[in-house]
C-alpha cells in the first residue's frame, strides 16, 4: 500500500522560536495542509524545510482563544 503523500504551502512565515545545534527550527508559520485552508502553524522544521517534526495547526478560532489566554500568563511562573 503506497503511503499517502503530505502536501505543505508556507502562506506566511511569523518567525522562528527557536533553533538547535543540528539546525532545526521551531517555527510559526501560516500554512496550508494539503491544499486545505490556512491554518496557524507551531512546528519544528529541518534546515530548508526538508523534513518536518511534530507540531500544532490552530484554525483563526483556537487562535483567537489561545491569544486571550496568553494575555493571562505570567512570566515569572514559568521556569526557564
């Protein structure tokens, strides 16, 4: 059985969060997943996006939900 292939459109890049020794990068992109609708996109990506880890898609809703709640953290209870 053939695997089903993964398209990915990076609409918008936002910014990286962070980077490793090897080069990948964990980024926030707007993206659209096989052809779908865009969708907020909190990834880790190999360099020039050759491979791509784990992540979060969020629909324009959950981002709207998770941005009221971050405005709620604070910092200082969050351990470096």
């Amino acid at each position: 059985m053939a695997a089903t292939q993964i398209t990915s459109t990076v609409v918008k890049s936002i910014g990286v969060i962070a980077e490793n020794k090897s080069g990948w990068k964990r980024e926030v992109n707007i993206i659209k997943w096989n052809e779908g609708k865009a969708k907020l996109d909190i990834r880790d990506w190999g360099p020039d996006h050759a491979k791509v880890g784990k992540g979060i898609s969020l629909t324009k809703e959950e981002v709207a939900i998770l941005k009221s709640l971050l405005e709620e953290v604070n910092l200082d209870d969050i351990e470096a």
